[in-house]
C-alpha cells in the first residue's frame, strides 16, 4: 500500500456555497474535503488575494500550519506542491493553470468549464503535455451511480445499439459541459465530427463571471454514426434529463434521478434501482481518489482527464460558432476565440442587438 503524503495547494478559496459572502459554489471547500478524506495529503499553502476569506478558510478546515499567498505566481515562487485544486471563475483557468504546470506541479485538478475561449483551452492541454503534469476537470458526475449503472446498461445491450442521444439543461458552458460530457461517456469517448447550432440572448447573462447564451440548441454527429441533440435554457426542460434511444428500447435518466428502461421484451417502463442522486456530493471525493491513484500509479488514466474535457469544450464552443457562422462546424475547430463573446461584443446577440423587424 503506497502512504506517500502528497503537498496540496488551493487557488482560489471563496466562501462556501449558501454562507454568508458567498459568490459562487465555493467548489475549494468540497475540494479539501475531498482531498484531505483520502489520507494522502498535506495542505500547504492556499492563494487567495481577498485575506478575510483566505483566514475564514484556513480556521473553518482547520488548516493553521497553510501559508496563504495573494496569488498564484506569489505562491509557486515559494512553494512546488504536488497536487494543486483550481477553485477560481472560468476567465482566470487558464492563466493559473499554464502557470502551475510550468511550475512543474505533478497534478492539477480544476473546476469547469475549462476556459472562456477554445484558444486558452487548448493552450492548457499543450502546458500539461509539456510538463507532463496529471490535468484532470471536475466532470465528476463521471463517478456517479446513475451514470456508472447506464454505462453499464448500454455496454451489456440492454437497448442494442446505441443510435441517438438528447439531454437538456440551463446552459452550455456551466451545466452543458457535464451533459455533454455525459454524453461522450455513454457513446465510449468516440469523437464528434461536427456540430450544428443555433442560441440566443436577449439579455446578458453571466455565471460565476462567465458569459453563456440564454437558449441554445446543439446537435452533434459522432465518428460512429450516433446523434447528439442538446437543448438549453428558455423551455428546454423535456421532462427528463437525458434520453438514451437504442436500436432496442431506450433509457431516461430523470431529474428526479431514477433511472427508466424499456428494452427488449419490456411491455412499459421498469425502473433500474440506484441508490444515488444525479447530484450526489460523493462524487468529488472520489475524484480525488481517483487523481492520486494516478500519481501512484503511472500507468492508470484518470477518469476525468484533460483529454475528455477538451472533447466536450470543443463541443460547446464549435456550438457558438456554428452560430455565428450560421452553419455546420466541421471539427477539429480552428477558431480559437469565442464566438458568443464575439457576437456579444458586436451587438449581434444581447441587450445590444439591433430590433430584428
């Protein structure tokens, strides 16, 4: 049994989810947690620039012996942990990530959506290459028992071949990269080959910082033939969270998270028993479990790699510019900005846009 202690690092702290001061998810609270329940590590030093939070922090996890820094750059100047948890807003992901993998931190495990264009996105895939660093995303409704168990239910036939796939959510970069991650996960990480989409704003809407659209539409054609239709915001909801449709029967996997087949021989729908909710905190710690069987072992692929994250935000951005282009993306895609900044920056969506007669 490895008992190799491993030094952790924090970026980005904030207050956690529903407290007093509390901006955001505060996803670093969950993030110790989750670390400091595996026995494997040590947490060293937090950058935080806001100094009330960083103490509130440090007092609420019992973490005294941690030095805080005011940023990242202060931090890796004094200090090379092992592993290190990116808690920031999406807009500063990949400035902090590049940093800590030229650093040479041996694990970086961040909070999505990767990045706020494709171009830094895939800047953070090249950093870790280079440095050979573990990057991994917190997709990790990965780990989950609903999702684990429809995995397994298309992996065993129970709706022969898996054909089509719809799921639908508020939005494409915050929710929408778990769904859409989601996807890639029950079609076997196969590829996309292109998107077609079209979304709308009418007003700007911004989470943790981030501009997403109001309503959108993604469809997605996948290397083995499968089809993909993600819906967004403005009446998206279809009852169910995602439809899994086989050549035999089809799945629904409920906001209520239970889990409906009907396959062959099923006269209605039967419900697959799962003990877990489709949100279940239990997923973070196992992500990091994950992570550090990764530095332990270096031949195990983490479940929520880099690799798996930069399909699903290829998807969401190739979304966008097929709407600005108003046509099919064909993939890899070779815009690296963002075309719903672009089209918020030119008034063609948003408060901004001209009346449409």
């Amino acid at each position: 049994m490895n008992n190799t202690r491993y030094r952790y690092a924090i970026v980005g702290t904030g207050r956690e989810h529903g407290t007093e001061g509390a901006t955001g998810f505060g996803m670093a609270h969950p993030h110790i947690r989750a670390f400091q329940g595996t026995g494997r590590t040590e947490l060293i030093a937090i950058a935080e620039p806001n100094a009330d939070n960083a103490r509130h922090f440090l007092e609420k996890h019992e973490q005294p012996n941690a030095t805080v820094y005011s940023g990242v750059h202060a931090m890796l100047a004094a200090e090379t942990p092992d592993i290190a948890s990116v808690c920031t807003w999406p807009h500063l992901h990949a400035e902090i990530t590049v940093a800590l993998c030229e650093a040479g931190v041996r694990a970086v495990h961040c909070e999505k959506p990767m990045a706020t264009t494709w171009g830094d996105a895939k800047r953070m895939k090249a950093a870790a290459s280079a440095s050979g660093t573990i990057l991994t995303f917190d997709h990790q409704r990965r780990f989950l028992e609903p999702f684990q168990a429809t995995r397994k239910l298309l992996v065993d036939g129970a709706i022969g071949e898996l054909q089509r796939m719809e799921a639908n959510c508020s939005d494409l970069c915050d929710w929408g990269t778990h769904w859409i991650d989601m996807l890639f996960f029950f079609n076997g990480e196969t590829p996309a080959e292109w998107v077609l989409g079209q979304i709308d704003s009418r007003n700007e809407k911004r989470i943790f910082g981030a501009f997403a659209e109001e309503q959108g539409l993604s469809h997605i054609k996948f290397a083995n033939g499968v089809r993909a239709t993600v819906t967004t915001g403005f009446e998206a909801n279809t009852g169910q969270a995602i439809r899994l449709y086989g050549s035999e029967g089809a799945i629904e996997i409920g906001w209520d998270s239970k889990i409906r087949l009907r396959g062959p021989g099923d006269a209605d729908w039967r419900i697959v028993p799962t003990a877990e909710s489709i949100h279940g905190g239990e997923a973070i710690p196992r992500a990091a479990a994950d992570l550090i069987l990764a530095l332990d072992q270096p031949n195990h692929k983490p479940l929520l790699t880099v690799d798996n994250a930069l399909r699903t935000t290829e998807v969401i951005f190739a979304t966008w510019e097929s709407s600005r282009r108003r046509g099919r993306v064909d993939l890899p895609l070779q815009q690296e900005d963002s075309a719903l900044l672009a089209m918020l920056a030119a008034g063609q969506i948003g408060p901004g846009r001209a009346a449409i007669v």
